[in-house]
C-alpha cells in the first residue's frame, strides 16, 4: 500500500495587497509568497496552504491569486498538490524569474497567466532562460507576459534586447517595461517615449508603466 508523502514549503506569508508592478499593477491579489532567505518563514503543507488560500478568497474581495517571491517555482509538485485541492475560480498566476521552464509543464491546467520578470541588465543565459518559460507557456496555451524590471545602470539596449527575445520566445507575450528607480517620482523623459517606439519595432504589444510604492503594495 503506498502513502503519499506530505508536500510543504516554507512560505514568507500569504498576504492581500494592491500589486505594485506586472500586468496586474493596482490590482488587489493574494499572494502566495514564497521567502527569500534572510526573510522569516512559516512551513506550510500544501493541505494548510490550500485551506489558507480558501479561507483568504472568501473572506475578502481579490482580483486573482498570485504565486511569487524567491524560486517560485521551486515547489512545482507542493503548488501542484495545493492548487489541486484548492480548485478555486478565482485566476492564479505565476510571477516568476523563469529560471524553472519545467514547472510549467504540471502547473499550467491551474494558471490563468505565467508572467516571467526579468531584472535589467541581465546576463545571457539568464534572459534565456527566462524565454524558456515564456516557449513552454506558449506551448502549454497559458497567456504568459514578459516583464522587465530596470535598474537605473541598464542601458536602453538592455531592455530592447530582452523585448526582442521577448517576441522570438512567442508573438503572444505580453511585454511591460519598468524604469529605475530615478524615474518612480515620476517624471517620464523623451528617453523612454524613444525606447517604447523602438520596442514597437520588435514587438507590438509592449507598454512603459511606473512601479507602485507604498505600504499598501506587495511584491
């Protein structure tokens, strides 16, 4: 007789706030956050997330549930296990770096959208890995988004790259550009007016929006 074996994962909390950046930017989500490694963290079985999750969509109004914080989708068979026994109706996504282009295989029937965030500048072979994720989504028939989170040092050429990759991985990626910091108070230039006409000229779906701040975002 076999016994499944209990699944769990440390988690840095399963809060409800207004999403700061992404193709839900301003949207009220319940994040399932997974910690980062100086970050305080619960354990929790994929059962006790799922009921958590359950208890959290009904108790108070959410746009949609969104896996995120460090690797993600590390877990691929505790958040299959979880997603699986919560069955909810409520959209979940997946805000990941893209660097586990396997999970998606066994957790798209539960994802509504897989947004893949790419910090700019990024190395090669991390930017190509992040297209792996955005081809196995495409592949897997979940709507997928590419976002790039900029740093004041990238160049306008570190984000016209990863766009163009961004369409070579998949004509249907979606595709949002976060400025640096320096440009959160913000103040938009000519500079960024150029660099979305010439993402436009790789890929057509592709739009600039400042990041959320405040204590009342998540991340």
């Amino acid at each position: 007789m076999s016994i499944n074996p209990v699944l769990a994962a440390a988690l840095a909390g399963i809060p409800i706030g207004i999403q700061r950046q992404g193709i839900c930017a301003g949207r009220r989500q319940l994040l399932i956050r997974f910690a980062e490694p100086a970050e305080t963290a619960t354990m929790y079985t994929s059962d006790s997330l799922a009921r958590e999750v359950a208890r959290g969509v009904a108790r108070s109004p959410i746009h949609s549930v969104c896996i995120s914080g460090r690797d993600a989708l590390g877990n691929a068979e505790f958040l299959e296990a979880a997603l699986k026994t919560l069955a909810t109706k409520t959209p979940v996504m997946a805000d990941t770096d893209g660097q586990r282009p396997e999970a998606i295989g066994a957790l798209h029937p539960y994802l509504w959208l897989v947004q893949v965030t790419v910090e700019a500048p990024a190395a090669d072979a991390t930017v190509e890995r992040a297209m792996e994720t955005v081809r196995a989504s495409a592949h897997a028939g979940v709507p997928h988004a590419v976002v790039v989170s900029g740093s004041d040092e990238a160049s306008d050429a570190d984000y016209l790259r990863i766009v163009e990759q961004a369409h070579a991985a998949s004509a249907a990626v979606q595709v949002v550009v976060h400025p640096g910091p320096s440009t959160e108070r913000g103040v938009i230039d000519r500079r960024w007016s150029v660099l979305v006409e010439h993402a436009m000229g790789y890929h057509t779906d592709v739009r600039m929006a400042l990041r959320l701040s405040g204590p009342a975002t998540v991340r």
